[in-house]
C-alpha cells in the first residue's frame, strides 16, 4: 500500500514541480533576453534580483514543492476515501461546468489568499513567517513559491478548501493550479506586461498587475491580492503610488519603438 502511495506522491511532486520550473524558467529566460537587449523601460526596479537571491528563491520553492505534493496526496486519499468533490466523467456536469468551476476556484482562491495574505502581515506572523518571502525585496519568477514552510503550508490549503467545497474535474484542477502559477510568477517579473492605462479604465482596474505584486514587495503592507484588485479597494489597502508606478513601467508606444530599436538597429 505504501508504494502506491509513495508513487502518487512521485507524481503529484513531479506535476508541481515541473509546472514551477516551466513557468518560472520562462518568464525568466523572457526577462532575461529584455535585459540583454538594453529594454529598460517596462523594468519596475532599475536593478536586477541577485543570484544569490534568485538561488535561495528556488531552495525555499523547493521545500514548499515537497509541502504542497503532501497536501496533495492527503487530497488524493481523501478523494480514494469519498470524502470530495473531485470527479472524472466531463459528461457528469457537461463541459460548461467544467470551465465555470475553474473561475469559481479561482473566485475562492482571490478571497482565501487576499485574506490569509493580510493576516500574515501582522507583526508577529510577518516578522516569524512571511518575512521570508520579503527577503526578496526585488523579487525574480523563481519567488513564486519561496515561502517559510508554514506559509507553504497556509497556500497549499486552498486545494483541499476548493475540492471539499466545489465540485471540479482533475482537469480543471491542473488548468486551477496553471493559472495561478503563471498569475504568481508574473507577479514577481520585476517587468510590467500590461499596457498605461490598464489601472485606470473601468473594466481592467479590478485586476492585479506584475506592479502591484512588486509594489507590494518594495513597500510592504499593502496590494494583498492575488487575480483582482477588488479587495485591496474595497479595504483600503493599494499603495497611494500604484498607478503612478505602473504608469512609468507600462506598455507605450514608446515601449514598441524602443523594441523595434533594439531589434532593429537601423530604425
């Protein structure tokens, strides 16, 4: 019995750890290749993350991995036992269904982690805990998972609080845990994605921003969420300097340009 396990395990670790990596090591390389080019002007800080910093990033990264493919076996056994929403069969709930569970996981997730986020910056868990993550004041993709192991611990519950509340397929949780590895990792580029005016317009203000995820590593106790800024709004807690920050690292037709120098020298 124990082998079976030890093999589920294996694999849940595997699945984790590999969508850490792919991720992670994307938006890196895509990081890197900007900075080779001389394209300054989406970078949110002027300096680049250490590699001693970016080692240590991973080294924590990898201890939460082992965290979170514990979570998931206990998960996998409780699914064995009955105990959870998890299904197999799209044609139980139809394919509507299937996508619809994705997002009200991820509806879950935005209250869980805006909430358990705030509470760990009180004094004592932050200084004890979350001050590991905030090690890294200029944060690298590969920070996306560098936590304390209690912090690793409180993230990873958000898959049993899912799956006993929400009936999902096994598919729709890897696309649940895709989306917020990629949403995670953007956070901590250090370069903005999205184009000026991205916080200000009515319809995309509500969501978060690889700035307001940085602004929160340089300043400290503020910009809580995770997919949308809806609750940082609705408690008070953005940084007065959000959008100022973002304005100067967005996207512009400036930005274009710049590229299309750098790519091409003779325009």
């Amino acid at each position: 019995m124990w082998q079976h396990y030890l093999l589920v395990y294996g694999v849940i670790f595997a699945a984790h750890f590999l969508t850490y990596f792919i991720i992670c090591g994307g938006y890196t390389l895509w990081v890197n290749s900007r900075d080779k080019r001389g394209i300054e002007k989406n970078f949110i800080h002027p300096k680049r993350p250490h590699p001693r910093q970016r080692r240590a990033e991973f080294g924590w990264s990898l201890i939460g991995i082992f965290i979170y493919a514990a979570i998931g076996l206990l998960v996998y056994m409780a699914w064995e036992a009955g105990y959870t929403r998890i299904y197999t069969d799209v044609s139980e709930y139809g394919w509507g269904y299937f996508i619809l569970s994705i997002f009200i996981g991820l509806a879950i997730h935005d209250v869980y982690f805006y909430c358990q986020h705030w509470l760990l910056h009180r004094r004592w868990l932050y200084e004890n805990i979350h001050a590991v993550h905030h090690r890294s004041y200029n944060p690298s993709p590969w920070a996306a998972y560098s936590f304390h192991p209690v912090e690793s611990i409180l993230e990873g519950l958000i898959l049993p609080v899912v799956i006993f509340l929400v009936p999902m397929h096994i598919g729709a949780i890897v696309i649940f845990n895709a989306i917020q590895m990629t949403i995670n990792a953007m956070g901590h580029t250090g370069v903005e994605l999205f184009p000026k005016g991205f916080t200000r317009h009515p319809l995309t203000r509500w969501l978060t921003t690889s700035t307001h995820h940085s602004v929160h590593h340089s300043r400290v106790h503020c910009n809580y969420g995770i997919y949308t800024n809806f609750w940082d709004w609705l408690f008070g807690t953005n940084h007065p300097e959000y959008d100022e920050v973002f304005d100067k690292a967005a996207w512009s037709s400036d930005n274009a340009n710049a590229d299309a120098s750098v790519t091409n020298p003779r325009t």
